[in-house]
C-alpha cells in the first residue's frame, strides 16, 4: 500500500528534482560498500553486482531490476534451502 501510494503520489505531483540521479548513484555506491564491509564472504555484494550487470546486457534497461530482483529472491531462496539441508 505504501509503494501505490507513492507511487500515485509521485505521479500527482511530478516533481523534477536536479541533481536526484547523482544523489541516489551515491547513496547506492555507500550502501555497497558498507555491505561489503559488514560480510565475511561477499557472496551477496558480489552475486548482487553481477547478476544486475548481467541482466543490464541481455535484458536492457527496461526490466532489467525486475529480473535482477526475481533473480537474487531465487538465489536466496536457493542458498536459504541449501543451509537447512546441511
């Protein structure tokens, strides 16, 4: 319900913010480093980077974080299940 609302309300107000491209490249360049910081194996940073890379070049950038996103909840889901069976 949230993300509709937003969503709408974003689309109600369009508002043109400068500079919001560069503000939210950054913001996600430090929580990538800070995530790295904080594991010991970095299989999430790494699979994370490389799956979004990936699906950028044979998907485009149309759906691309649809398909990344469907992607890490699947391979998630997969190592989730795998350390239950060990």
């Amino acid at each position: 319900s949230g993300a509709l609302f937003g969503g709408c309300l974003g689309q109600a107000l369009a508002l043109q913010i400068p500079g919001l491209e560069f503000v939210m490249t950054a913001l996600f360049i430090v929580l990538c480093l800070d995530q790295w910081h904080r594991e010991s194996d970095h299989l999430s940073t790494l699979s994370g980077l490389v799956l979004t890379a990936l699906t950028l070049w044979l998907v485009g950038k149309t759906y691309f974080l649809l398909v990344t996103l469907l992607l890490l909840v699947l391979e998630y889901s997969w190592l989730d299940w795998r350390r239950r069976q060990s």
